[in-house]
C-alpha cells in the first residue's frame, strides 16, 4: 500500500513567492474560502486589513462555485486575473484547492504566464 505524502503548505507558499521579485502574496484558500496558509513577501506590506482579506477569500471560493456552473459548455476555468492599480490579483483552482496570489501591477503579462504555468505545476498535489 503506497503512502500519501502530506505537503507542507508554508514550504509550497514560500516556493511560490520566491518565484519573481514582483511576487507580493500567496495563499493556498479551502473550497469554502478559509485560508488554509498564507504568506506576504518579505519587505512588502498588505494593502488589506487581515478581516478584508480573509472576506476577499471567501469570495474567491463562491465565484469558483458559481463558475462551474459554465465548465459544461465553455470549459474548466485556467486561472483568473484581475488587473488593480495597486495590484495584479491572481486565482488558479487545484482539485481541492485554490492558490491566490499577486503581483505588483506592472507586471508583464509574459512574466504572469510563466508564473501560472510554474505554480500549476508546484500546486498539482494539492
């Protein structure tokens, strides 16, 4: 009988951050939106207050919810992007999780697309 390794959350948000100097947050949120771990980059500050951004994730998993609704017909979702002035807001689903991170706004789209392709992979187990 194979055993199931269990994955350290810090070590996989860690990993994440430390991917690009433009990183400023990652967070890996349960399917009801609890952060299950979270972490902001060193020498960055939260633009949310710690309520605001456990309400933020909440509704991060009802708009999962209510995007499956249209996997049917259009497809599963591959990651969602918002584009703030103060910050790029990026979600991408695993089978039990959602990964939530961001980026600082002047971010070039080629650079958050490696980004995504590189945490897909790093996320896959989760």
């Amino acid at each position: 009988m194979a055993v199931k390794k269990k994955v350290d959350l810090l070590d996989l948000v860690e990993k994440i951050v430390s991917l690009n100097s433009k990183m400023r947050f990652a967070a890996i949120i349960d399917t009801k939106g609890n952060i299950r771990e979270g972490i902001m980059k060193k020498g960055q500050t939260s633009l949310n207050s710690q309520k605001a951004e456990e309400h933020f994730c909440k509704q991060v998993a009802q708009r999962r919810t209510m995007r499956k609704e249209f996997d049917r017909s259009l497809g599963k979702v591959q990651f969602v992007h918002v584009e703030r002035e103060k910050v790029s807001q990026l979600v991408l689903y695993t089978k039990r999780n959602i990964v939530f991170f961001t980026v600082e706004p002047n971010t070039p789209m080629t650079t958050k697309v490696k980004l995504i392709e590189k945490i897909k992979k790093i996320t896959a187990s989760i």
